[in-house]
C-alpha cells in the first residue's frame, strides 16, 4: 500500500477486510462508576491525547524489565543486553518511518521535545514557514528564527498554493525550514504533505514533518514523503512511557551544538591550561541525547512499531474509516451538532473529530458523557488556539459556569468538544457515543454540574 496518507485511506477503504477486532490494549475491561449508579466499562475515546497501550507493548516492556540496566559504557552483561536493545530499537524505529540510510534517529521525550530540539539547531538566519493551524508542539518552538505564521487554508490546493507564495517571497539564498502536521489534531484533517515537501524543496527549503497524529493511523515513508525530518511521540503511538522521536537529515543536528550538555553527548573532555575545559561532542545520534536515555520508553515505541506493521495498516486503516463514518453519519443525525472542518466533508482523515453542540457548554457537555455514560473525550482548545478560534469564528474570552449553556442557539461556541479513537476502539464504545450524544441534545443532562477549578463536575 502506497505510504502517501491521502492514498493509503482511499487503497484501505476500498480494499480492506469487511470486519476486522481492535488491537488488544490496556484498560478494555475497566469499569468505571455512574453519576446515576451503577457501573459501565470505561470508553476511552481521547486518543488523540493519549492513547492507551498495546498490550503486546505492556508485555514487551514486561518482559524485559527484569533486565533492565545502564545503557552505553557498561561491562556489565544486564548493561550490554540493555544497550543492545537500545540500539536495535534505533534500528526499528527507522524501517517503521522507511528512512534514509543516512538519516539519524535520534530519542527524546515526545514530539513537543523534538520539535524544540531541531529549533535549537536551525543555522544562523533561518526562516520558518509554519501554518497558524498547527498544534502548539510546532507551532511555537521557533522563537530563535524567523518566522512567517501562514494563514489558515481551506482546502489542500490551497495550502500548497499558500505555502508557495510565501516561499517565493523569502531570502532564496538563506536557509529555509517549512513545519507542517500531518495529520490535524482538531480535525483529523490530512495533509497533503508530500506536495507541501516538494513545494518546499523547489523554493531550496527544507521540511520537518509533524506525525504525532499520523504514525498511529497510518504507514508513514519518510522518503515517499521526501520530508527532511519526521517527529512523533510514543504515547499517541500506543507507547505511554515518555519518549518520542526525531528522525532526519544529519547534518543540521551534527553542526550545532548539543541540544544538552552532559555526559553521553561528550566523547572526550579535557582540562585546559588556563583553566577552562575542552569537549569533543559525539557527532552520531548520541550528540543530542545527554543522560541516561530512557530505554523503557525507547523500547517501548520499538515494540508498537513492530505491532501496528505486524497487524497490517490496510486492515487497521480500513476498520477506523468505518469508525469515523459510523461516528460522523451518527452526528449528522442531530442537527444541534456541528463537525469542525478546515477542507470540507470529503477531506480524507484520521479517527480525530471535533464538534460543538448548539446551546452547550462543552465543558459541560463533555462531563455529561463521561459521568452519565463513562465515556472520555476532551473539551477546549486542544493546544490549538489559533485554529479552533478559526473555525469556531471566535475570539479568546472567558468561559462560564458549566451549568449554563456557553452559546444559546445559533450563537458562537467558545470552545469545542473533540472524541478520538485508534486501532483499540471495540465499536460499542463510538456506538454507546453517539446514542449518549442523541441522548443529551434530546432529554438533556440528567445530573447538576459546577465548575471547580476551572473543570466541569457532577455536583455531587
């Protein structure tokens, strides 16, 4: 199947199996207790933040903890089998995004980190081109650069059209960097991100492509793409044990200086004559990953990349768009909700959907469904500012008390409300959503709700 995203959706829906059971993960049988009594097992429908584990990832992890030993330097045989596992992983982690052999990949503690991390080694007078409808994590690292914030597009032509226009207009002799999502964390929107990479290196930039929403939804080729750098973290990619990873091109990461200071980024350090001291920095991967790296959460990510290759993307892909549509025809059916879109209803997209409800708070809204129905989503802005003000069509301002609609009919929503699911979402959980969505524009709430410090909460 091809890796383009835009083409693996149209290939997995067109040809994957008529049905197909969600990956086994951590927390499918916990029961969580009702406002209204009684208990329910948990719906955990917030992905797009935190997915749960693979238990093939638990067991993995499980499996090797009591082995568990100092990575690098150790004679020890626990330290060796620990840095050989370290390593592999390396070697895991780029089959599963195809990359260059002569790309680096380097381990940190999640997207928000690596994007930091190549912000820290941009050369002198670098230019960055990033859309406002990033997520926060790209959006605004760049404080050393210069930036050009570009406005939202409304359809993939114009996003490459914009992206272009504004290329043409910079130093053509200076570097160049373009940072683009590709899958929307909002919307679930895809991105035609190999168009915007080809975009970028016709105009002598280079791309980093942001994949936190897209690795676990879809295959991703880093040289299919032609992107120059890759980030994504493990948590979204049903790996929660606090690392990510940053894959790409060399030679920016080996000419700055470490993007941390400190044992294992150094080879050899020596005192000086007058007192001060001299650093010869690895120039591999270890230059940027000062400290004792967190092989767990290394590990960790190498075991998910193996599962989701093992499952099959077509079969995974293909049973998620019958998810989104089976969620997205449901919510159609009540004419108080509206889906959040940038590029239309056609766009293709990952298991991410947002939505207002007219006349709800949707801090209210969200704490109905998870304590009348024990259903998790997420409510605001979803570390997206910029794009859901654009698509609500609103200004920042202070939300009200939960109890009380936010909007009455007909007017703007203040903020929105998101559900996202993946390879481990059992059909009842968007089923049981979607009847407790009808429910609640319906009948209403059936408990009392306040806010407290800043969250909606049964008032009990």
């Amino acid at each position: 199947m091809s890796a383009t995203p835009n083409a693996a959706v149209a290939t997995a829906v067109a040809e994957g199996p008529a049905c197909a059971e969600p990956l086994p993960v951590l927390g499918r049988e916990v029961t969580v207790p009702l406002v209204t009594g009684g208990e329910v097992t948990y719906a955990a429908l917030d992905y797009a933040a935190s997915a749960p584990a693979l238990q093939r990832v638990w067991d993995d992890v499980a499996a090797y903890a009591p082995y568990y030993g100092s990575v690098h330097r150790g004679a020890g045989y626990l330290s060796q089998l620990s840095t050989d596992l370290f390593e592999q992983s390396r070697v895991t982690v780029a089959e599963f995004l195809d990359c260059r052999a002569s790309d680096q990949v380097i381990f940190t503690r999640s997207t928000t980190d690596s994007l930091n991390l190549l912000a820290a080694v941009l050369p002198a007078d670098c230019q960055v081109f990033v859309f406002e409808t990033e997520h926060h994590a790209s959006l605004l690292p760049w404080t050393n650069a210069q930036v050009t914030y570009l406005n939202a597009p409304r359809t993939p032509d114009e996003a490459v059209a914009t992206l272009e226009r504004a290329l043409a207009d910079r130093d053509p002799y200076g570097p160049a960097l373009v940072c683009v999502t590709g899958a929307s964390n909002v919307t679930g929107e895809l991105w035609p991100v190999k168009e915007l990479a080809a975009a970028a290196h016709a105009h002598g930039a280079r791309i980093v492509l942001d994949a936190a929403q897209l690795a676990p939804h879809h295959p991703v080729s880093v040289q299919e793409l032609d992107v120059d750098w890759i980030a994504f973290s493990g948590h979204k990619l049903y790996a929660p044990f606090g690392s990510g990873v940053l894959a790409g091109r060399a030679d920016w990461l080996q000419e700055a200086e470490p993007y941390l200071a400190g044992g294992g980024a150094s080879r050899k350090v020596a005192r000086r004559e007058d007192g001060g001291v001299d650093v010869e920095w690895h120039t591999t991967a270890a230059r940027h990953e000062a400290g004792s790296p967190n092989v767990i959460g290394v590990y960790s990510i190498a075991s998910a990349c193996k599962a989701l290759k093992e499952a099959g993307f077509d079969t995974l892909v293909a049973r998620e768009q019958r998810l989104i549509t089976k969620v997205r025809e449901g919510l159609a059916e009540v004419p108080a909700v509206r889906i959040l879109s940038l590029f239309g209803d056609d766009a293709p997209r990952v298991g991410v959907i947002s939505f207002v409800v007219d006349g709800w708070n949707s801090s209210h809204f969200a704490a109905a469904l998870s304590a009348e129905y024990g259903i998790g989503v997420r409510d605001g802005l979803f570390c997206a500012h910029p794009l859901v003000r654009t698509l609500l069509g609103s200004e920042p301002q202070a939300q009200g008390e939960c109890g009380a609609p936010e909007a009455a009919p007909g007017e703007r929503s203040l903020n929105a409300i998101r559900v996202s699911f993946g390879a481990g979402t059992p059909d009842e959980h968007v089923e049981r959503f979607v009847r407790a969505v009808k429910e609640l524009v319906q009948d209403g709430a059936k408990w009392q709700y306040r806010t407290e410090e800043g969250r909606c909460v049964p008032a009990v």
